[in-house]
C-alpha cells in the first residue's frame, strides 16, 4: 500500500503565510478599488456641479440681456460654447477637473418646457439648480443625471488602466510574498531542523549530538534544554558502562577465590577443613551482601523502596543505631561519641533512616585507623535539622572526596576498603536523603578524617 505523502512542516508553515498574504493582499486590492470607484465618482459629481453652477450665472446673464429664452430655444450650440469656455478659461475661485462634462443635462424654462437637452423624460433623481437673476426670480432650471456610473470613454479607459495597474501591483506583491514566505520560512525553521537532526542522532545513540544555539527566543532556549539532556544522557550511559564494569569486577574476584579454593581442593593441594570452609564462607558473604547491596541500590534507584513516613524522632533513632554499633567499635579500638539534644522531631521514614545512619556508621567503622573514633552531632534549624558524622584519620583529597557518593568508587589509600565493603552504601545513602528532600555532602574533618553533613527538612515544628 503506497503511503500518502503528506506536506512537512516547511511546507505548512509556507502556506499559512502566503495564504494570509494572499488573504491580506485580496482585502486590499478590494478596499482600495472600492475606494477608488467612489471617489472617483464623487470626483465627477463636484466637477459637473460647479459646471451647472456656472451654467447657470451665465444663462440667467443672457436672459437678462435679451428679457426672454428666445435666443436658447433654436441655438443649443450656444450653451456648448458656454462650457468649452469654462474649461477653458476656469474660474480662479473654483477650479474644474479636466475632460469636461461627463453626464447628461438638460436647461427648462419657467414652464419646465425642455429647452436644451436629450430626447426623453427627465430623471425623477436628477439636480435641479435654479436660474435665478439678480433680484431673486426663477426663470428656469438646469437639470442633471446623477453620476452613479461612468459612461464617458475616457472615464471608463481611465478606470480600465486603473484596474489593470492594480492587479499588476496584486501579481508583483504576491511574487514577493512567495519570496520572503519561503526565505522567512527556511530561517523560522533552521533551528527547528537542527533539533530534529539532533534528536534523530540522539535516537541512535550518539549521546555527544549537540545542537548549535543561534537565539535566545523559545527555540533558543529549547535547543539549550536538549543540550542538557544530550549531556544528561551521555552521562547517564557513560556512568552505565562504568556501572556495568565495576560490578563484573565486583563479582568476578570472590568468584575468583571460590573457584581457586574449590579447584584446590579437588586436587588434594588443599585439605577440607573448618578453616578452608570458613575462608569459603567469607567470600560467600561478600558476594551475598554485594548482591543485596545491589538490590537495594536498584530499588532505591527507581524508588522502588517503600517510604512510610510519619512523625519521628531522629534523636531516639541515632541512639538504637548507635547502640548496635558500640561493640563493634570497641572491637575495632574505635570511639563513638554522641552529641544530640534531648529530642529532633522530624517527619520521615523510620526504618528507611536507620538504614541510613547505619550505613554512615558502617562507612566509618570500616575506614577509620584504631585508636580514633567517631563523633556525631545533632542541630536542629528552622528547616529541620543538621547531622554531622566526624571520624578521624583517615580520610581524603579533594579528587576522590567528589566522587565519594559514586556507586563502587574506591578511594586510594588507607580508605581502598580493603575490609571487603561493597562501595555501595554512600549511594544508597544519597538516594534515600533524596527521597526525604535532604541534601548529603563530605568535607574534610578537622580531625584529619571525613564529615559528612546530612541536612534532612522536616514538615513539623521543632
């Protein structure tokens, strides 16, 4: 089945333009010859007015010089030489407009006895202008038609060339409207192409598509959001690949050991026994905490983690976390102080936050030296409240303290969790901050260790 083509946006943009030229042009065309027809009329009927005016001061002259009409009756050629004189030799005070009489007249006497003029009756919408003589008395009366239409041939020639000239003007200025629609339209739609050029390169997978910006307007600003989203993605997919990778790395060294210590022992190089399959057991729990790890991060990812958040108590949280942490400290040589207030109310996920703060206390008992510790403090703000966990030695630079939060990132040196940490649990961390609108940053430590400051906001008066 052959698929119907159908106009592209270049084309429809095209059309509407030049349909609303074409439209504005018609209308145009329209009013001004409208205008024209009548003005041009209006033209003639004062033309022939003053005519009739003067006819009549001219005729009432001459009846007084002769006392009666005789002299008109049987001498029509007389009144045509009246009027050649008057175009010829106008009147300073009223100028005529030239080609002279242009509608029908007739001169009557007193008795309304036609005495000049064409067979036939009179017009009943005919001007009437009186022939008066100078002390007041009507002798007769010059009657004319109407000028409602032209009917000379030079007026109509006139108004023909007229006509023509105008749709002249109408064909050249739609030959330009079509020219500056098209180019009008090429320039509107240039940054609408490059978008779809991009998006079409983004589609494919080439995340390093940018677009160039060439306006500050709608589309300017749009090419600029689809910039930061090309930028977003290719982050995203970079991060994905590096994700990928640092999981297979994850999982292939305990895999590794497994599979070492197993072929050992098949060869008899290594005897089964409780330290063998003790040392089998750790990497078994690497692996396992690495996978759960994983899958707590996926569902916090999606936020696939159920929040049930209430009204709580983070001070009371903070001292069953730390409770449970107080031994393996002691263990590890390591302090744990606490510097809370009486009470932080706050309004969260109860189970969802201890998970956080023992992740933030595992993080420090894991790379913190023996003989230091870590010290938290509690302030509560307008906002809701500040949490400050602060170890000792020790701790890191600047580079690795901006990636600390990144999923499987490994610090190097004394913090390369060579203790066997997933390197997941600062991302889950973030991610569950996040889902309470809190912010979580690391600082360097006064105690020559790591700070991470965790802001949480909260929706219940302090």
């Amino acid at each position: 089945m052959i698929q119907k083509l159908r106009p592209g946006i270049s084309a429809k943009l095209f059309l509407a333009i030049f349909t609303t030229c074409l439209l504005l042009l018609a209308i145009m065309h329209w009013g001004v010859r409208l205008s024209f027809e009548r003005g041009f009329i209006d033209y003639i009927r004062l033309g022939n007015e003053q005519r009739v005016a003067m006819l009549s001061d001219a005729l009432a002259d001459q009846y007084q010089d002769h006392g009666s009409w005789d002299f008109l009756r049987r001498n029509e050629r007389l009144v045509w030489q009246m009027m050649r004189s008057f175009d010829q030799n106008p009147d300073g005070n009223k100028p005529l407009p030239p080609h002279g009489w242009r509608t029908q007249f007739w001169v009557l006497d007193d008795r309304f006895r036609v005495m000049v003029g064409p067979r036939g009756p009179l017009p009943p919408d005919g001007i009437r202008h009186d022939i008066a003589l100078d002390d007041g008395r009507v002798v007769g009366w010059i009657v004319s038609a109407p000028p409602e239409r032209l009917t000379r041939s030079t007026d109509i020639h006139f108004d023909q060339q007229q006509r023509r000239t105008s749709w002249l003007i109408v064909g050249l200025s739609t030959l330009l409207a079509a020219a500056v629609t098209w180019l009008l339209s090429r320039g509107l739609l240039a940054p609408v192409k490059r978008l779809v050029e991009g998006t079409r390169r983004l589609a494919a997978g080439d995340y390093a598509s940018r677009v160039a910006v060439s306006s500050r307007d709608e589309l300017g600003r749009l090419a600029q959001d689809f910039n930061r989203l090309a930028g977003t993605l290719e982050k995203n997919e970079r991060m994905r690949r590096a994700f990928m990778a640092d999981i297979s790395h994850e999982l292939r060294t305990p895999l590794a050991i497994l599979r070492g210590e197993l072929e050992a022992m098949q060869d008899g190089v290594r005897q089964l026994s409780p330290e063998a399959i003790g040392s089998l057991q750790a990497e078994v729990g690497l692996l396992s905490k690495l996978v759960d790890d994983l899958h707590q991060l996926s569902l916090s990812d999606e936020g696939a983690l159920a929040y049930r958040k209430a009204p709580i108590d983070a001070v009371a949280l903070l001292e069953l976390v730390a409770g449970s942490f107080r031994s393996r400290f002691a263990d590890r040589g390591l302090s744990l102080t606490l510097d809370l207030p009486p009470r932080a109310p706050l309004f969260g996920d109860a189970d969802r936050l201890m998970q956080l703060f023992s992740n933030l206390l595992e993080n420090s008992l894991r790379y913190t030296d023996a003989g230091g510790g870590l010290t938290i403090r509690l302030r509560p703000d307008p906002q809701g409240i500040t949490l400050l966990f602060d170890d000792t030695a020790p701790g890191v630079d600047d580079a690795q303290r901006q990636h600390i939060f990144e999923r499987f990132y490994r610090a190097e040196g004394s913090r390369s969790r060579a203790s066997g940490g997933s390197g997941l649990g600062l991302a889950i961390c973030q991610n569950i901050v996040e889902a309470h609108s809190g912010s979580i940053k690391a600082e360097h430590s006064e105690r020559g260790g790591l700070l991470i400051v965790l802001h949480l906001p909260t929706d219940i008066p302090l």
